[in-house]
C-alpha cells in the first residue's frame, strides 16, 4: 500500500537528522529501507521481539521498535548509534505511524470513490463508508473526466492532483487506462458557468504537460446534491465525452446539458437508425453528397434556414443558392426551406454520424 520508495526517504530523512543508522524490516526479517549495510538484523531476533509484549527492546547493542498499523505490527525499525537511540526510535516508530495511517485513509478513500463511480455498492453501504471515511453526505457535487487521445499516464495524473491539492473536498481518481476522473464539489451558487470555468482551467493547466495529453477533452455531467447521486452525474459526464466526440468533435469541453438531441441519437439502436436512414434517402444517401452539398446544407442550418445570410456567408449569388437547394430536393425529396423537411434533414444528418462512429470504433 505504501510505497518503498515512501519509506525509505522518511528513515534517510531521520537518520540525517539523528546521525545514526536505521533499519526497516517487515514481520519476516526483511529489510524494507535501510541508513546504513552495518547494521545486523536477525530474522529470529525479530520474530521473538514481535511475538513479545515490548513496544521496545535492546538487541545486540541496537534498539527495536514496533511500528503499529491498527494495533497490529506492521514493521520493526532498528536504531543503532546515535546519542539517544530511545528517542530516535520512537520518534521514527510515530512517523512511519502516521504515514501509515495516512495512506490506508487515502488508498481507502480512493477506492470507495471508485466503487461508488462504478455502482458497486449498495445505498446503505454509501452511506455509511462515506461517514466512516469523513466524506460528507449532503455536499453538492459534479463528475468531470478527462481525456486526451493518449492513454493515461501518471505526469498527467498527478497534475491534475496537484490543481485541486488545495481543497481536502475534491477527489481526483481513475477508473481504466484513457481516463482521468474529478468529483469537484461546488458552492451552493454555482451553475453552469461555473462548471464550465473549471473544465476550462483543466484544460488551460494540463495543456501545458506534453504530447502525453495532447488533444485533452473535459466533459462533466450535472451537479448532484448527494454523495449516493455521483455515480448518475459520472454516467451523464460519459455519456457527454462519448457523444462529443461525435457531435462536437470540435469542443474540447463538452456539458451534459448541452447534448440535446445527440443524446437521444446516441441511445438509438444502430438497425433502426438504419431503417430510419433508409427510408428517409430511399435512394440517395447523406455520404454520396458531395463536399459543396454539404457545405450548403451545413451552413444553412447553421444560419437558421436564412436564405439571404447563407448565401452571403459562402459568397454565391441569393439564386445560386435556391438552385442548390431545389437540386437538394429533387434527389431527396426533402426541401430544407421547409422546417419540417429540415429538422428531418438534421436528424439523419445527425443518425449517419453517429453511425459512421459506432461502425469505426467496432473496427
């Protein structure tokens, strides 16, 4: 749980300050982090001073400490030379204490975060891991996750550690190997804007960390008044990422609140968008339109099936324009004049998108 690396910087660290030497072993006699090669440490020494009732002992010229985790041992630190190897060694005993304590807290948290993302836990569950863990209930909250087009490395999530470092309320975490996940908790006046503040500064911060997260998108889903509803708000921010990529590919932040339609799209079952494509375009489908075509029909919703600004817009005559759009009609049977006919034009325009997507991300 807590690394080598860990604790052998804490016993250099005390042993610099002491000037004496110091041994970390684990309940089988082997040395976890180490001062110094001079020290003798014997596997039966520490299997006899563990099963003692002694919190410390003298050895062979060298001090024993028990390091408790839970009220179990978890290691023995040796001290040896030094002016007061006693106060040395319970000294170090408290350190390696704390640490301890510090990150079963933190890995535990982490992984009821996780757990509570993923809906692996039952309500009461929730409820009463979340007081045990200090977390609070009532707290209003949001899901962001972060994705680039690389995997996740562990620059990037250690970044994002360090943005929200300053408030003990956020939890920065991750489920699988693309994705970084954020519970942001919010005032009770944030809206919209708000959210959408912080995924930009996201995006502004760790932009700045390398190609590893290069093309970097934050979508987040709605806040959530309940520690039991961060899971609903992780599934819309999901749902957000995965369909910005095929609406809003230009985005690099992307709310649930503003899918719209794509989200009802994106639900959809590919046959019957299929059906739906097919008897919409029986015999002209929306990927045989050319690039000019296309353009068109884009700019024209775009500027509200105004036929004047479009056409200025893409600088052809107001007549050039009507006759691309009666051209449109004729293959289609559907006049995009008409606020019928357009919004039906939209949805499959929308529905083969999304099934171009779907059918890329098969292969």
């Amino acid at each position: 749980m807590i690394s080598n690396l860990v604790l052998q910087d804490t016993i250099s660290g005390i042993g610099n300050i002491a000037k004496c030497g110091l041994v970390l072993v684990d309940l089988d006699g082997k040395v976890v982090a180490s001062t110094s090669d001079d020290i003798l440490v014997m596997r039966t020494d520490i299997v006899s001073f563990v099963e003692s009732q002694a919190e410390s002992q003298e050895i062979r010229g060298a001090m024993y400490f028990k390091v408790f985790d839970d009220y179990n041992v978890e290691y023995v630190v040796v001290v040896s030379g030094g002016e007061d190897m006693a106060m040395v060694g319970k000294l170090a005993a408290f350190q390696l204490h704390n640490l301890l304590v510090a990150y079963k807290e933190h890995f535990d948290k982490d992984n009821f975060i996780k757990n509570l993302l993923l809906d692996n836990l039952l309500m009461v569950d929730v409820m009463n891991r979340a007081i045990k863990l200090h977390i609070a209930t009532n707290a209003r909250r949001v899901v962001y996750i972060l994705e680039s087009d690389h995997n996740r490395d562990y620059g990037s999530l250690e970044a994002t550690r360090a943005l929200f470092a300053k408030s003990k309320s956020d939890f920065i975490t991750a489920v699988d190997e693309k994705s970084i996940i954020v519970i942001k908790e919010l005032k009770e006046t944030d809206g919209q804007k708000e959210m959408k503040e912080v995924a930009e500064s996201i995006i502004r911060t760790l932009d700045a960390g390398g190609e590893s997260i290069s093309n970097l998108h934050v979508a987040y889903g709605n806040a959530v008044d309940e520690i039991k509803e961060v899971s609903r708000s992780y599934k819309e921010a999901r749902m957000a990422l995965d369909v910005g990529k095929i609406f809003f590919g230009d985005q690099d932040v992307i709310a649930y609140s503003q899918l719209g339609i794509g989200r009802l799209i994106y639900q959809l079952p590919i046959p019957l968008c299929k059906m739906f494509i097919k008897e919409i375009f029986t015999e002209k489908s929306p990927d045989d339109f050319d690039d000019e075509t296309l353009t068109t029909i884009n700019k024209f919703f775009e500027n509200s099936l105004n036929v004047s600004e479009t056409s200025r817009q893409l600088y052809i005559h107001r007549n050039t324009l009507v006759y691309r759009l009666d051209k449109l009609q004729k293959s289609t049977g559907l006049d995009l004049r008409v606020f019928d006919d357009a919004i039906t034009f939209k949805i499959a325009l929308m529905v083969v998108r999304y099934m171009n997507y779907m059918e890329s991300i098969d292969y």
